[in-house]
C-alpha cells in the first residue's frame, strides 16, 4: 500500500526523513581514540562542511555522538560557543555509558567547559552516547576531546 502525503504534513515527513537520514562517521585525530557516530544534525567547524576530525560542533536539540571503546578510563572535553541569545549561554548533555545514563552536564557563562570521566572500568567494550539537550539559540559547543587510559582503543 502506498500513502500520498500533501501539505504541511508532507513537509514534516520529509524533514523528519532527512533529519534521520542525517548519520556521519569522525575519525578522531588520535590513533587511541575511536571513531564516533555522529546522528542528528551537527554545525559547521572551521568552515569544514564535513567533519573528518575533532572537533565537533554540537548546534541542534537530541544531536549525538555514538562511540565504542576499550579502555579502563576515558575524559570527555566539550566547550560551549558564544550563544545567539544574549541571556543564555547554557548547554546541557547527557552522558550514556553502557546504556545506563551516568551524567547530566551544564556549562555556565562562568564556565565554558564540560568536562566528564569515568574511570576504574572493566576492560571490556564499553558504548558511550553523548547528546545535546538545549536548543542551538541557547548555545552551540564542540567536543574537543577524548582521552581513554593506557592502552584504551
């Protein structure tokens, strides 16, 4: 059975196609750290239009990296960017390890880095999601770094 969809609905199926369709693999510059997943839609860094590497520009509400690593430790560094409305410069992500939320992190116009880790992980493989919670007018930030321990890949 084929559906026709028309107007204004047809619109939102189609963004919402696109929007799903939106799945991009990142190298990350280290040979230690893993390649990510990125889904959803993310902005525009150092006038790239695809990224290849760290970093990552976080810009849209439910944006997320994906990556699977084995490592007893791993730091995540983000930075939140100038926001475009002048009273908030706030974003929030949450942090998924092992399909478990561990973390729910904000950054403030005091202090502009998110910083997350964990550590004393076994030395299986380990998935971690990290997603953006905040519309991209309440502030955009980049992933700019993952550390994994010793000997973590």
């Amino acid at each position: 059975m084929t559906h026709m969809y028309t107007g204004r609905f047809a619109r939102s199926v189609l963004h919402f196609s696109l929007l799903c369709a939106s799945v991009t693999s990142v190298l990350a510059a280290s040979t230690t750290t893993p390649q990510l997943l990125l889904q959803g839609r993310f902005g525009d860094v150092n006038g790239l239009q695809t990224a290849k590497s760290l970093p990552v520009l976080f810009s849209w509400p439910s944006s997320s990296v994906f990556l699977t690593f084995q490592s007893s430790s791993i730091n995540i560094t983000l930075t939140a960017l100038q926001s475009t409305v002048q009273y908030s410069t706030y974003n929030r992500f949450t942090f998924w390890l092992d399909s478990k939320e561990v973390a729910i992190q904000t950054s403030n116009p005091n202090d502009t880095s998110i910083n997350w880790s964990a550590t004393g992980l076994s030395s299986a493989s380990h998935n971690l999601t990290i997603t953006k919670l905040n519309e991209a007018t309440y502030g955009e930030a980049t992933l700019d770094s993952i550390v994994l321990g010793t000997n973590g890949k």
